[in-house]
C-alpha cells in the first residue's frame, strides 16, 4: 500500500514537473482548454439567469378580466361566479380598482398622474390563472367572457414571458450541444498535449516496458498530466466566467432598469464551480487515458 | 540471489539433465515479413546459473535470440520457455512481471540522457516499486559494482563510451536478476574496457546469475571460458562446453 502511494505521489510529482518544465506552452495549452470550457458553461450561466428571471413572472396563460366603470358588488359576485364555473379556469382572483391604483402608484412617475386625475380611471378586475396553454381555448375563453354583461375588456397577456421561455429552451439547447462541441474540442486539446509528451519520450517508454513497466506504470504520470490540465483549464475557466458575469451583471441590470424589471445574472455557486472544475479534470483524464491507450497499443513490445 | 551449485560450475553434460532449466526453445523458428528468416529450427537449453555466449557473425541472428529469450519478440514456430514459462502461453498482462527477472544490457545503451546516472540506475528499482528507503542504498551497490560510484550526479552525456556502458550494466543488475541478457556489450569498446566489461559478467555469474551474452569478440569469449552456441543463418552449428 505505501509503495502504491509513492508511485501515485511519484507519478503526480512527474506530471507537475513536466508542466513546469514547458512554462509557457504549458500556460497557453491551460488557457486555450479554459477558453473552450469558459464559452459553453459561461453561456449557460447567462441562460440560467434568464431562465431564472422568466421564472420569476408566471408563464402560465393569465387572463384580465377588466368590469365597466360603476358595477356594484352584487355585478362582482355574479361575474365571479361565472368564472369559476368555466373549466379552464383554475382560479379568478378579483382586483378592486382601489388597490390597482394603490399598485400603479408605485410606479415611478405614475402617482402624479393619478393624482391630477379628478376620480380614479381603473375598473374593478379578475386576474384568471387558467388550466390550459392552448391558444384557440384560450382565445375561444376570451370571446365568450368578452360577450358577458359588465365585462368591459377581456386581455390574455403571457405571450411574452412564454416567448422568453421558449428563448431560454433554444438557449438551453444551445448551450448544451456547444458544451458538447467545446467538451470534444478540450477532450482534442489534452489529447493532442499528451500524444505529443509521450511521442517525445517514447525512448524512455520503451525502455521502461523492455525492463518490466506495465501499461498503468507508463500512463500514470500521463494521467495525472492530464488531471491536472484539465483542472487548471476549469479554474481559467471559471475565472473567465466569474469576471465575465460580474462585467454583464451591471450591463444587464441598467438595461432590464428600463423596461421596469431587474434581470440579475446568478452568482456561480460553489458546488457548481467544484463540479464544474471535476468535469474539467476528469475530461483531462480522459484525453490523456485515450491518448497514452492509443500509444500503448500502436506498440506492442511483440 | 541464486547461489551458484558446484554442479553448476562444473557444467557437465551428463549432470545437466537433472539440473533445472532456465531458458529452453525447442524447435524455434523466427520469421519476419518479407520472407527473411532470422532462425531456423533452434533448440536450446540454458541451465540456471550457467553462463553461455552466443557467438556468430553479425546477421547470424544473435540479437533476435536474446529477443526471443526476454520475451521482446514472439517465435513464428516452436516453443520458448523462460524459468518454466511458456511465452506463447503467457498473458500480456503478466510480461512486465517476467521481464522484471531479467536483466538487459543494450548493445546502444539506451541511456536517458535528460536524467543523471542515479536516476538512470533507479529506473527498473522505481518501476518494481521497491521503496523509497531501498533505492539509494541498490543504486549506489550496483554503481560500486560496476566502478562508477560517486558518479550519481553526473549526467550520461559526460560519461565515456565504457562508462556509459557500465552504467548500462548497471540498470541491468541494479534489481537483481536473475538472467542477465547482454547483447554486444563489448561492441563499441576497445579491448581493454572489453575485457573488463567482460570481468564484469564473470562476476554476476560466479554469483549464481544466469548470464547469456551475444558477441563475436574472440577475447571476450577466451577471457570467460563460457559455454558456447555458435550460430550462423539463423542456425546452431555447434555447442561447445
């Protein structure tokens, strides 16, 4: 068991001094793998953010239902009764005019107008959670509550929130086939880095099979090598993604202040980031186990 | 370490059967592609301990039988059995283990010229995973074998020719083997450093290792007084005690 430690201590303290024996090369070959991991994750971050501020508005069809000016209590009651008795209505919630103008007060710049209004314009409304997404009922639903008595406007409103997360879906997609093509482009990176260390020191390797090496002796300083890119490239990376999310952050948060919102671009939790940087390594191990498999078994030593 | 028996030393023929074989190749023929054969229906013995030279011209196909011998090539015909191994038989996985009883000296070295002589020595010791602790201590005995103790810091490419052989030597029996295939150890050397050399494997044998050694040097061959298989076109002409 100590002896096995020391040749995994020996093979990492091999693997190290071969990255810092090439300072440079190995700095530019840890930056190119932290770019091609920092587009495809840092995209997905932003599409999370998004996601998560589309989440924040309900993308479920909501439906206002707006009275005429002076309906009294008993015109209330019988409008709700009725909306409730529709099948694709889940839940009518009613809005006296009194509290929408309270609302539309905290709207900057609309309090004054209200205010130099001589009585207040908004109806009494519904606000209607409704049990489908299919937009001939939900239009089919807006003609007959249209139609009623007392009932001044009918207006369906969620187009928007659902284009965002139809948006954010295609995002998602995106992101995911681009960590795929980026993974693959990481996985080419190290695997090249590695085919190039063993060709270099392929006298040395055969020299160490002719005198008793097995397979796992020979890969394992490789594999470490690789480990160890690929962990420093996913620290690059998320390096990139923290000081690329802080610069978007305020960009982002002036832009969403105008259309009266605040987008907020998520801080990366750490246990992403640490499952981020395992993903890094253990695609860096892959590579290198495929390239120092493929050496290996391009010389047979008989 | 094996001790060497007096009925060893002694290597006569009609005691050798009930010695103990190390290395036997019964029929073994040796063909590459293009239709050039190297051997040719060799059969062989080589007893534990025994220390034997392969000698012949070059091309006469000295070097792929110490190939064959550490399992580095596979016989196109016949059967080749290394300290009761089949090698034919054995699996990938279990080579290293059996080359790790060898001990080979390369006609070119193949010395690793960006580590220094102590590293070059621990090479097959690191690879066997012994222990830290042990190293140094078979490293600095091989290198003291061999006359080149106090050197562990120097790198090969200020080594000499004989030095850098030695150093070969060295690697070869840092781990104790208990065959030592040398091929041309002496090629590159002038022949006082050939005889010397050649001293060096009288030593290892007389202390019970298996030495098999192909040269064409004739003072090699007086100086050890080994047994001899003659070969020539890939055959066994003669075996001479």
């Amino acid at each position: 068991m100590k002896n096995w430690i020391t040749a995994h201590g020996a093979a990492l303290s091999s693997a190290l001094r071969r990255l810092v024996r090439r300072p440079f090369a190995s700095l530019f070959e840890i930056f190119v793998l932290g770019l091609a991991l920092a587009l495809p994750a840092g995209l997905y971050v932003t599409v999370e953010s998004v996601r998560g501020f589309a989440n924040q508005h309900p993308s479920d069809p909501e439906v206002s239902v707006f009275l005429s000016l002076g309906v009294t209590s008993q015109d209330v009651a019988i409008v709700r009764e009725r909306l409730e008795a529709l099948a694709d209505v889940q839940q009518a919630v009613f809005i006296p005019r009194q509290e929408a103008a309270k609302s539309l007060r905290q709207s900057p710049g609309l309090a004054e107008v209200l205010d130099a209004l001589p009585e207040n314009p908004l109806p009494d409304a519904f606000v209607l959670r409704l049990g489908t997404q299919d937009p001939s009922r939900i239009d089919a639903l807006r003609g007959e509550v249209g139609g009623w008595p007392k009932v001044a406007l009918v207006q369906a409103d969620s187009g928007w929130t659902r284009k965002v997360n139809a948006g954010v879906r295609i995002a998602q997609t995106v992101a995911l086939l681009l960590g795929l093509m980026f993974g693959v482009a990481a996985l080419a990176i190290t695997f090249n880095t590695i085919r190039l260390q063993m060709l270099d020191r392929r006298g040395e390797i055969e020299l160490s099979r002719l005198i008793g090496a097995t397979d796992g002796y020979i890969r394992r300083p490789y594999l470490y090598l690789g480990g160890l890119q690929g962990l420093l490239g996913g620290v690059v990376a998320v390096a990139i993604i923290l000081a690329g999310t802080r610069a978007l952050d305020k960009a982002l948060s002036d832009f969403s202040v105008a259309y009266g919102t605040q987008v907020k671009i998520s801080a990366v939790p750490w246990e992403y980031a640490a499952g981020f940087l395992g993903v890094s390594a253990l695609l860096g191990g892959m590579a290198a186990w495929l390239a120092s498999s493929r050496h290996l078994w391009a010389r047979p030593l008989r | 370490m094996i001790e060497r028996s007096p009925a060893i030393a002694s290597n006569e023929t009609g005691s050798r059967a009930a010695l103990e074989a190390m290395i036997r190749f019964e029929n073994v023929d040796k063909r590459y592609p293009g239709g050039i054969t190297a051997l040719q229906n060799v059969s062989l013995r080589i007893d534990k301990g025994e220390l034997v030279v392969i000698a012949g011209p070059s091309g006469a196909g000295k070097s792929t039988l110490l190939n064959l011998m550490a399992a580095i090539e596979h016989p196109s015909a016949g059967r080749v059995c290394v300290n009761g191994e089949v090698l034919q038989d054995l699996r990938a996985r279990s080579l290293p283990y059996l080359r790790r009883q060898f001990g080979l000296v390369f006609q070119d070295h193949r010395l690793l010229f960006d580590r220094n002589v102590f590293d070059n020595v621990a090479l097959p010791l690191r690879i066997a995973l012994f222990s830290r602790g042990d190293i140094p201590q078979r490293v600095r005995a091989a290198l003291d074998k061999v006359g080149l103790l106090g050197r562990e810091r120097t790198m090969p490419i200020a080594l000499s020719g004989g030095e850098q052989q030695r150093l070969c030597i060295a690697r070869a029996i840092v781990h104790r083997p208990a065959i030592l295939l040398a091929d041309e150890p002496t090629g590159n050397l002038d022949p006082d450093y050939a005889v010397t050399i050649a001293d060096l494997f009288k030593s290892f044998n007389q202390v019970g290792v298996t030495v098999v050694m192909a040269t064409h040097d004739r003072a090699v061959i007086d100086r050890l007084q080994p047994r001899v298989l003659r070969l020539r076109d890939g055959q066994i002409l003669e075996q001479s005690a």
